[in-house]
C-alpha cells in the first residue's frame, strides 16, 4: 500500500500526533476560564475526532473524560446543548470494548436528534444526516424521513 492510499491523518501521523496531544493535554481548567467556551469545546471535539480516526483511544478517553468533568455533565444524563460532546463520547465507549453502555449513551443521543427533528430545525439537512449515522453506529436500520408532500413536476 502506498502513502497515497492512506487516509490523510494516517499520513502525516507522526508529525501530526505530538501537535494533538499538546493542545488535548492542556490543563482543561485553565482554558475554560476563557471565552467563548464552546468554541474552545468544539476545537477540542475537532481534535477528538482526529485522534479516533488515529485510533489514540486512550487519549481521546482521556479528553472527553475532562470535557464532561469541566463542562458538569455526566455519562448518564444526556444534555441536549452538548450532543456532539455525548456523540464522541459513546464511540470512545463502544471503542474502548464497553458496548452496551456506549449504545445506549447513543441511543439517548438519537432519540434526542429525533425530537429536534420534529421541532423546527433550521439545519434540517444536516441533521437528518448526522441521525442517520448516529442510527448506523448504533447498529439500528435506517428510517425514512416524511419531507410532506410529494409533488411532482409537469412535463
């Protein structure tokens, strides 16, 4: 396999990795004593998506383990204002070979997508498929999504 067929982090891992660990190891106190708190949240939820594709498990258990201890949140409750954070979580989870857990950590996720759904959502698309592959990592099959109406068009 050449190093054109690996996926892009895979490539430059090695001088990628040392960067990530630096900015995920940081003391997580002192960078939400600034503002604004959830952009300093979804960088780091940016760099824990990179090291699950690096498969750094142990390292974006750590990370989210910090998140939900410095944003107050816990495994057991999901918090709709943070879905993305419960997201990575429930993967790290089902990872780190503690699947039952991680599946419904994810299923409360979904059901809570769902319900957004229902509501009016201005990124309806988006999160039409960000459920779809929510359901796919959970192991559940597809549903269809009512977009009203069909019409169809005259020729």
């Amino acid at each position: 396999m050449s190093c054109y067929d690996q996926p892009f982090w895979w490539q430059y891992r090695s001088a990628l990795l040392p960067h990530l660990l630096a900015i995920v190891t940081i003391n997580t106190s002192k960078a939400f004593k600034y503002d604004p708190r959830r952009e300093i949240v979804r960088g780091l939820l940016q760099c824990g998506k990179v090291l699950d594709e690096l498969e750094e498990i142990n390292t974006l258990a750590n990370l989210t383990e910090n998140l939900l201890c410095h944003l107050n949140l816990s495994k057991g409750v999901v918090d709709s204002d943070w879905l993305l954070i419960y997201g990575l979580v429930g993967t790290c989870m089902r990872r780190q070979n503690n699947k039952d857990a991680g599946m419904v950590l994810m299923e409360n996720v979904v059901a809570i997508k769902q319900q957004s759904l229902a509501e009016d959502d201005h990124n309806l698309v988006e999160s039409q498929v960000d459920l779809v592959w929510d359901h796919l990592s959970i192991g559940k099959s597809l549903v269809a999504v009512d977009h009203g109406p069909k019409t169809r068009r005259r020729t």
